[in-house]
C-alpha cells in the first residue's frame, strides 16, 4: 500500500474498510486521498519552519480538514 493510502488510514482507522474498498478502482477517491496526503507532508515541512511560518501552518491545518471532511463525505460517513 503506498503512503498516500497509509496516512489517511492512520488519521480514520475507523473507516479502513471502507477507505481500502473505495481506493481500489476508484481514481477520483485516490486523487483525493492523494491530496490529503501531500498536504499533511507540506504541514509537516511547514511545523518544522513554525516560528517562520505561522500563516502557512494555519492554512495547511485548514486545508487539511477540507479534505479530511471531502473523504468523509465520499465515504458518507459523518
């Protein structure tokens, strides 16, 4: 499984079924979860810089609960 897979799997292990179900053969559901992906790996890049970047982290943090909620709402989970 590659890592985009795996982060999403981290943060919602509560949905893994579903989530493993919908990634495969779903290419509109691994771009989202690829989306997610690069944009917790951009945060984390950005927490390192945090005294540098406060806006920045704020808006990944944002955008990251975005898509959180987009796969969510895929997955008709609230």
């Amino acid at each position: 499984m590659e890592t985009t897979q795996w982060r999403i799997l981290q943060q919602l292990p509560e949905l893994r079924t579903q989530i493993i179900d919908r990634l495969v053969g779903d290419a509109d559901f691994q771009s989202l979860c690829h989306d997610y992906d690069r944009c917790a790996e951009a945060l984390e890049r950005f927490r390192d810089q945090a005294e540098s970047l406060p806006e920045r982290i704020a808006e990944y943090e944002q955008l990251l609960a975005e898509l959180e909620g987009d796969i969510r709402r895929v997955l008709d989970v609230s």
